[in-house]
C-alpha cells in the first residue's frame, strides 16, 4: 500500500470513530484529502495534533487492517457484554417456550445478536411496562433499519448529533418515535 493510501485508510477510520454527523465527516475527508500528501511526493512526517490523532503509522497494509478488525471485535464484544441467552429472555417475558422467543426474532420484535451458535439479547431492549415486553415502538425501528442486527445495537446506542447527542434508545423511552423512525430510514443508505 502507498503512504497515500495509508494515510487515507488512516483518516477513515478515524472519520468513522470520530463523533462527527455524516456532513461534517464528508466535509473533514474532503478538506484533509486536498492536502495530503501526492502519489510519489517527498513528505515529512505528521507532526503535532494531526499525529497524535492518526497515531503511528501501521508498519503495513496488513497490520491496518489487523488494527481496523481489532477495534470491530472489541465493540462487538463491549455491545454484546449485556446481553441474555434465550432461556432468560423466556424467562423475562414468560414467552412459553424457546420458539416463542425465535419466533419473535424472526418477527423483528425482538433484537438477537448470533454469538458463537447462540443467540443474544441486549438487556435495554427490554421493559416490563412495554408492549410485549420490549421498549414502545423498537419493533418499528428494528423493521426500518436495513442493516445486520448487530449494526442495529451500535446504531440504537450511540449518541448522535441529529437528537442533540442522545442516544435512539433515549428518544424511544421518551416516546419520540417518529423522530427516530425517520432517521433509522437513512442507516445504511450513507447517513447512519
């Protein structure tokens, strides 16, 4: 890989990891991308904040990548730290029996995160006020999310500037479905 191309995967995956809307990556990518360094081009190395941000350089394509899965894993460990097996999700909704739950999952008013064979379920979907169970109006959301199930998760718990840095999750327990519905429309089509 060039030093170009490193630098770019580099500024990506930080633009990816930086708490910045879509419009505001996009413009950060176009403004470092008309200043970085030129195929073939004698550079220096990056000095200052920008160091410090982008950190060391990876000693290889391979290593980059290696780094860029790293990070992945451990976010989906980290978002699969609070989850429950079907046994207690049968026993939280008192669904009757293990299919219940299964075929609530494949119904989409359920969120599960296949994990090693097994299914999990985040905790903070539930509620015992809830219809069915679950959180008023995450059966919408889940059905208007075209991504995985576990892009799904990330999405419904990171803050976004959109909602004033709350959270999804946090609009839906303050019954504000529609807004989150017209954003959960966008995941997946450049705007999550």
């Amino acid at each position: 890989m060039t030093p170009q191309a490193e630098f770019q995967a580099a500024v990506l995956d930080q633009l990816r990891r930086a708490p910045l809307d879509p419009p505001a990556q996009a413009a950060l990518l176009q403004a470092l991308t008309s200043v970085a360094p030129r195929e073939g081009a004698v550079t220096a190395k990056a000095d200052g904040p920008l160091a410090e941000w982008l950190g060391e350089p990876p000693a290889n394509a391979a290593q980059l990548e290696f780094e860029a899965l790293r990070r992945s894993f451990a976010l989906r460990h980290q978002l699969l730290a609070s989850t429950i097996g079907t046994a207690e999700v049968n026993e939280l909704l008192a669904a009757g029996s293990r299919q219940t739950v299964h075929d609530r999952l494949r119904a989409g008013t359920l969120l599960g995160i296949l994990d090693q064979g097994k299914w999990r379920f985040p905790l903070w979907q539930f509620d015992a006020d809830g219809p069915n169970g679950v959180i008023d109006g995450l059966a919408q959301v889940l059905q208007a999310l075209q991504v995985s199930n576990l892009a799904k998760a990330r999405w419904l718990q990171k803050p976004h500037p959109v909602f004033g840095g709350s959270t999804p999750l946090d609009l839906l327990r303050h019954g504000r479905l529609e807004d989150v519905l017209a954003e959960a429309g966008q995941v997946g089509r450049g705007q999550d």
